[in-house]
C-alpha cells in the first residue's frame, strides 16, 4: 500500500509505522462502507478546514 500525506502542498515524509497505521485506518474505515468493492484500486481524501 502506498499513502502520501501533502499538508498545504508540501509533502510530509512519513516512517513505514506512520504508513501503515494511517493506511490501515482509511482502508478499515471505507471498506466498512456500503457499496464499497473489495477490489478498490485508489482512495483519496481531501480535508479542508
């Protein structure tokens, strides 16, 4: 799994342990989802406050 993390367009450098505690965090909380296949290729989330 892949995961990039850009905070006001920089991109923030994350350790293998970061990487996959965030990634497995989203996939868990998506997949969860009604109506989401099990075969998702790519996820994005876009947060603004």
């Amino acid at each position: 799994m892949g995961l990039k993390l850009k905070v006001d367009g920089k991109d923030i450098p994350l350790n293998e342990f970061v990487e996959k505690m965030l990634g497995g965090a989203v996939v868990g909380a998506v997949t969860s989802l009604k109506g989401i296949k099990e075969e998702w290729k790519k996820i994005e989330i876009d947060i603004s406050k």
